[in-house]
C-alpha cells in the first residue's frame, strides 16, 4: 500500500486558532505582559524596574518615562542647560507634568514641549552631523517618590547613543552616562533605572509580540493626565473597533485601520458601582493585523480588577 499523496488528493488547510485565554498582571498590576495574536503570552515583566526608556531607532528621538510606575517628568522653567549647577525646585507644585503621549511611541514624555523639526522636545537636531544636542534640563520623580535632575545631553545619531546626566537635587551623586544601544535594535525600546544606575531590558523581541497588557496615562477629554489599565499596541499592528456589533460579527472590512499606540486601550471595561467590580463593555470587537500578518478578531470576556489582574478574552483567526 502506497502512501504517497496523489495529484487529485484535496488540499486541507489547517485549522484556524480560535480560543479563550486569559493574562494574569497579578496584585496592583505589579507586572505587564506580552502578548502575540498567534503565540499567546511571550513575556510577563515586572513593571517598576526602569525610570526612563531610550527608543533604540536611529532615527528616533524618543524617550520614554514609566508612567505606569509612578515616573513624572517636569521641564525646569528657568534656565537652560546653563543653569544645571544652579537647578532649584521652588515653585515645583506649579510646574505642568509631561507624560507620554497615549497615541504615539515616538512621542515620549521627553518630546512633549516638541515644536517641531529641528527642535524635538529635549533636543535640537543638526542638519549638517544629523545628531540631537539636549537644550532643556528637567526634573524627575522616580519610581520610588525621590527626585533628580536630568539632562538629556546629546543623542549621536550614527552610533545610536544617547549621553545623559543626572544627579541628585542638591548636586550630589552626579553620574554621566553614555549609553550605546546600537546593539539593542531588535526590541523597540531600552529602560535605564537612575534609582541604580544599570540598563534595564524589559521588552521582548519586538517582532515576536503584538499587544502589550500594563498601566499607562491616559488622558481626560480636558486634558488632565489619568493612570489607566489596559492595552497597548506594537507600533507595526493595525486595528478597527466595531460596537455595537453581535460578538459573531466577522466582517472587518468597514472601516479604517488603526495604527495609535492605544488604539485598543483601557475603555473596553468599566467598574459597576452597585457590584464594586468591572464589567465589560457589551458588543465590542477588536480586529487586528498582528506584526506576523493575517487577521485576528479579539473580544473580552473578564476583568478581575486590581486584587489579581486577570483579564480573559477570546483569539479568533479570520
């Protein structure tokens, strides 16, 4: 008896992935997760290891802070990078918080007084050695409620390294960092911890995931910043949200994909004052074009709160 195949056998294509899963964030959202559309969780991190995080593309300008974690960031109002040995904090309760932009990777905290090209925020670009000299001195909250002071000093653009200094309020400490992280391109983003003084990696292979469960700051209709928990996209996935929809619905069609950074987000859920709980939204559907192609079609299903921070969904392949 032959086993060979033969030419008019039917071709059968494999099955779909279709599945419920569920990522766990744990107590107070302490870690954030990784999550692929086609291989489920690739990496659980702990969040508050890193204060400041360098996007490791040559051409990119930004700087993160963990927001998620408690980081604030404050441009120092009077004076430039002169006035470093002088810094003060009076009048700090005054001055306006920068956090990262919800929408866009690039637009780190560090970029938000950007008034576009050549000036980047923390920087001024040089069109003649294509590098970024910092002009802005800031004020930094870390993680554990301490402050420093930053100063961003030039990012070398060829060999993709950024040099910083930072130091306690009154001078003290001072430390001068030259970090190369031409080697770190394969992940989109690498953390810094000014609390000890080490390079933190804390993301993934940035082609090996999709979505990204943690906390991050949002922002109210009227501006005001608000620490939300939800979901993040790799900056390579596109979405479109469909409600009110029958959670069967299939047609992604319609419509115009989104590439934001929160464009799935944290409103997918809201807490039930009568139950002291969250509920999830009813008839949403989230399509997503994962950064290893195809179609995937997302839907929640549970949210534990913070006590454990579970959340259960369904993974359908169209």
């Amino acid at each position: 008896v032959s086993s060979c195949k033969k030419d008019d056998d039917p071709v059968v294509d494999p099955p779909k992935l279709k599945k419920s899963d569920s990522i766990t964030m744990g107590g107070g959202y302490a870690n954030e997760v990784y999550y692929s559309m086609a291989g489920g969780i690739i990496q659980t991190s702990p969040r508050a290891t890193w204060d400041i995080a360098f996007r490791t593309q040559l051409r990119s300008s930004s700087i993160l802070t963990n927001d998620g974690a408690g980081v604030v960031l404050y441009t120092y109002p009077k004076a430039d990078t002169t006035g470093w040995a002088t810094l003060d904090t009076n009048g700090l309760s005054g001055w306006k918080p920068m956090f990262n932009d919800p929408t866009n990777w690039e637009n780190g905290a560090f970029s938000r007084n950007a008034k576009g090209h050549p000036d980047y925020g923390w920087g001024i670009y040089n069109d003649v050695t294509h590098n970024l000299t910092g002009d802005s001195l800031f004020v930094i909250k870390l993680r554990d409620g301490s402050f420093k002071k930053l100063w961003i000093v030039k990012k070398y653009s060829a060999q993709d390294i950024f040099v910083f200094k930072y130091a306690n309020l009154d001078g003290s400490n001072e430390q001068v960092i030259s970090e190369n992280i031409s080697s770190l391109t394969a992940t989109d983003f690498s953390g810094y911890s000014l609390q000890t003084n080490v390079r933190v990696a804390f993301e993934p292979l940035k082609k090996s995931w999709d979505i990204l469960f943690t906390k991050y700051m949002s922002v109210q209709p009227d501006g005001t910043p608000y620490l939300v928990t939800g979901v993040l996209s790799n900056d390579s996935l596109n979405t479109k949200k469909f409600h009110p929809v029958v959670l069967t619905y299939n047609d992604y069609n319609p419509g115009t994909w989104d590439s934001t950074r929160s464009s799935i987000g944290w409103d997918w859920k809201e807490f039930d004052m009568n139950t002291f709980s969250y509920k999830i939204v009813d008839s949403t559907v989230y399509f997503i074009k994962p950064v290893s192609g195809g179609v995937y079609k997302l839907n929640f299903t549970g949210f534990s709160g913070s006590t454990s921070g579970v959340v259960k969904f369904n993974v359908e392949q169209q």
